[in-house]
C-alpha cells in the first residue's frame, strides 16, 4: 500500500529525511499534517505561532501540489487521525521526523507501537537536530548542563550529514504492485480539511499586519533568508550581531521552529561560505554556528527535562520569594509601557512584528523578572504568544538562562541596567526610535521602577535562594 509522510516541525520538501525514505519505497505517498491541541500534555500553540503555520501550511500545500502531490489537512487526537488514515487509504508504512517534547515523544511512540502491531511499517528519522540529544553524553554517561563542553562535544565527532534535495517528483505510480495500484484512487480522493475552517489567522480584530510586512513563511522564503544573509552579512556577524537596529542576524529562527529548513541546510551552506573567508569574517561564520548549537542545546536540555517551561531547572530555585504578583506592572511590560526605552522598543516590536531582537529578548526578560519581580514563567507564556518563533526549547531555556533557574546560567547578580544597554547596544537610539516613536516626548511614560532599588530587592531575593539550598 501507499506510504504517509506524517509532517510536523519539519514543513519542507528539502532535506526531509522520512520524506526522502519514503519516494525511496517507491509506491504513492501522501503527506499529512495533523492540527492536534487535543492530546494529552501537548501545549497549545500561541496566537503568533497560529498565524506563522497557516501561512506555512498553504506554502508547503502549493510547493507539494506543483511536484504533483498531495498534503492533507487534518485535525484532531494524532493517534486517532493517523490511524483513521492508514486504514482509509490501506497504507503500508508511515514516515515521520522526531520531536523531542515528552508529551509528543509519548504519541509518538504509541502510534509507532500499534502500528507496527497492525503490520504497518513505522520508521522516525532525524530530521530537526544536527545531534540527537540522547547521543551526546559526558565522559561520565550523564546529559550535559553546561553549553561549551556540550558544542566541543558535538563538534569533535564527523561533521553533520550533508542535506538531502528534495524530491523530483511526489506523483509515484504503484510500479505494477496490486496493492499500490489499488490505493491511488484511494489515495486521489482522500479528504483533506479546509486551512481556512482551522481559524489559524486573527478573527475579530485582525493584528496581523505588522507580521505579514516582517516576514514571508514558507521553505523558499527560508532558502532565500539564508542565502541572503550568507552573502550579505555573515562576515560582519560576530562584530554588529548585538546590535538591534542593524540587520546583523539571520532572521531564520521562526523557519527552523516550523521547519522550513533544516540545520543540516544551514550548517552545511555556512560552512562552503566559511570557506572563502579569513580573519574575522571567518570567526563570524563559527560564531554564527555556535548560536545555531545553542538551538541544539536547548533541545538537549529539553529532552532531558520535560518540564522545562513550567518548572525551574535548578529545585534550588523553588525557594525564590516572588512577590504578590503586580498586575499592573505586567501589563505595562506586555505593552512596551515601562518608561524605559530598550524594554520598550523590544515589546513594542515583539507585538507589532511577532519577534525581537536576540540581545533585548535578554534586556527585557531581564527587566520582567529582576526589576519588576516577575515570575519568569509569566514572561515565557507572553513570549510564547507573540512571537512567531515560539519554540518549545528555545523559549524556556531563554527565561531560564536569564533568570538564573536554569542549565549554565547567567550568574544571578548580574542584572542588566537597561539604560546601560540602550546606550551601549543602541547608541543613536535608532531602534528606540523604530519602535517607540513617541520616545523623548512628554507623550512617553515615566519610569515605573527604580532601577537602583529594584535590584538591590532582587539580589536580596536571590540570597534567599541561595541560602535555601
Ligand atoms: P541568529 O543570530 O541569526 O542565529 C541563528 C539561529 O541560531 C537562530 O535562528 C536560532 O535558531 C539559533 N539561536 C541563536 N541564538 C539562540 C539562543 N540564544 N538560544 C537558542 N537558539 C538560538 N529562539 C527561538 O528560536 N525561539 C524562541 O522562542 C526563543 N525565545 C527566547 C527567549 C529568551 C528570553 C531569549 C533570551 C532568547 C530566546 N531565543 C529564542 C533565542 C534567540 O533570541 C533567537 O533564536 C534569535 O533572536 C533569533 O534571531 P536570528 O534567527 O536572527 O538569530
């Protein structure tokens, strides 16, 4: 029977390893993504990221049609979809990339028990991480906690696999098999979900302006982000890459949060253009792989502590004495309200553009939790909402770093002064004025804490933890 190729953080056609295997069974395929909110421990996506899959999903739809494929759409518990799907269309094997979540790594390995119980073949692949995080390991056979000894580790073995380019062709006849034969019309007439009935875009008031002028989702969009950057900036990166105003960086992350193109894709590319640089532009392009490994140890720290976004890393941590939550506070952080110019202008673009700067994510989850005394939970849940590159391990592992609570982070009496990186990071106020364009008028708000006070409080607090353990 016909294989289905189960999509899911991997939305492209190039380098899509359990895509590759299956053309390489040679009977007709179907793609398949399943919208499932419902499975037990799978984190509902935010508004942002709703916004980022259905533009992606309609890419992914258009490219796979014009190779004369099929992606089909449907909603529900995966185990159930897939299940249903196998049956309809009488398929003989399912192929899909890993995810390393536990509540998806459980449906995964369920859906793999039936059905191979069923005679169904069930193969998973590497496809999202250049190192599975299971296979990288201490001397001592423990995960790593600390982030150099982890990338050194990593990068001593053989470099990652080159990419696979992506199929020819998705229109495979049945080759003569009886069975193959038989599924094609199964195959031709399956249904597939209306993208629109999914409701992924804003109803109601549409906020989606300022993300559709920021980005263009989809694996073509990818491949030209890259390919931009490779020429355009990669030699200056490590010199302007903590400088929001410049556009210094890659802007691939939200790509490889959905998929669209892969790490292997990245590194590979990075490294024919390390090639033909010397001196500091070639310490740029290693620099640049180093933050696309920190994506990596992220999802090391992940697979090895679930419960990364809701609990802190370090137990220690379970001591800190946050303060009766200040509502007030919050909201003005959320809408760039607080008086301070950096933390500002990163709200402001995080709302209107559904991303932020890597130095001023810092700034500003610095400011939430060590000079408004803020939960870090509660910043990792608005982040989760509004950024188009929401991710599952990029995202806590960032609030943990910054907060102290997590793997090999920033020591906690290190409090960022955020008019110290404004003036350090922004010094014209370029990106201030980008985003707040009312700053320097009497129409801005006033400073809602003092920054002396606040974090003399804050250290205060962080004694207490230390002292607890
Ligand atoms: P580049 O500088 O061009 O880096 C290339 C790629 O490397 C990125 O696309 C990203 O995949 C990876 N990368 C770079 N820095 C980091 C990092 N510190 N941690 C993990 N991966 C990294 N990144 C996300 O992808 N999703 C998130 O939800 C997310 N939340 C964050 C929350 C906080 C509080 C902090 C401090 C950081 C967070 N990051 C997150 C990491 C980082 O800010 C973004 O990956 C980066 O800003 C993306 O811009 P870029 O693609 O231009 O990065």
């Amino acid at each position: 029977g016909p294989s289905v190729v189960w999509l899911r953080d991997d939305l492209r056609l190039g380098d899509n390893p359990a895509l590759t295997a299956a053309v390489e069974r040679g009977r007709p395929l179907a793609l398949v993504y399943v919208l499932d909110e419902v499975s037990p421990g799978i984190r509902p996506l935010g508004g942002a990221a709703h916004w980022w899959l259905h533009q992606s999903l309609a890419s992914l739809a258009a490219d796979t049609a014009a190779l004369g494929g099929r992606l089909l759409l449907r909603r529900g518990a995966a185990a159930t979809v897939i299940g249903e799907l196998v049956e309809e269309l009488g398929a003989g094997a399912v192929f899909w990339n890993r995810r390393y979540g536990a509540a998806e790594r459980d449906v995964d390995t369920r859906i793999k028990a039936s059905l191979t119980d069923a005679g169904v073949v069930a193969h998973s692949f590497a496809g999202s991480l250049l190192f599975e995080p299971w296979t990288i390991r201490t001397g001592g056979g423990t995960p790593y906690t600390v982030f150099t000894p982890f990338w050194r580790a990593c990068t001593a073995g053989p470099p990652p696999r080159a990419p696979y380019p992506a199929p020819a062709s998705l229109d495979l006849p049945g080759d003569g098999d009886p069975s193959g034969d038989l599924a094609h019309p199964a195959l031709a007439g399956a249904h597939s979900e209306d993208l629109a009935s999914w409701e992924l875009e804003p109803h109601g008031p549409d906020w989606a302006d300022g993300l559709r002028e920021a980005w263009t989702p989809g694996e073509d969009a990818a491949q030209q982000s890259l390919a931009a950057f490779l020429d355009d900036a990669l030699p200056q990166y490590g010199t302007e890459r903590d400088l929001p105003a410049q556009q210094a960086t890659s802007r691939l992350s939200p790509h490889l949060r959905w998929g669209e193109i892969s790490p292997h894709q990245i590194w590979h590319a990075t490294d024919v253009a390390r090639r033909g640089l010397t001196g500091a532009a070639a310490t740029s392009a290693t620099r640049f792989l180093t933050e696309v490994g920190w994506r990596e140890f992220a999802y090391h720290v992940l697979f090895h502590a679930p419960d990364l976004a809701t609990a802190n890393l370090r137990p220690g941590f379970d001591a800190f004495p946050w303060p009766p939550l200040d509502d007030a506070a919050l909201t003005a952080w959320r809408r760039g309200r607080t008086g301070f110019r950096l933390v500002d202008a990163g709200m402001r673009e995080l709302w209107r553009t559904g991303s932020m700067h890597n130095r001023v994510r810092m700034v500003t989850a610095s400011f939430l939790i060590k000079n408004l005394l803020i939960d870090w939970r509660l910043g990792e849940q608005w982040f989760w909402d509004t950024l188009v590159d929401a991710d599952p391990a990029s995202n806590p592992f960032g609030w943990q770093w910054v907060a102290g609570s997590g793997a090999d982070a920033a020591p906690y009496f290190r409090v960022f002064n955020p008019e110290l990186q404004a003036a350090k990071f922004d010094p014209n106020n370029e990106y201030v004025r980008q985003n707040v364009p009312e700053w320097g008028t009497a129409a801005y708000p006033q400073p809602i804490v003092d920054l002396g006070e606040t974090r003399r409080a804050a250290l205060a607090a962080y004694e207490q933890v230390k002292a607890a353990r």
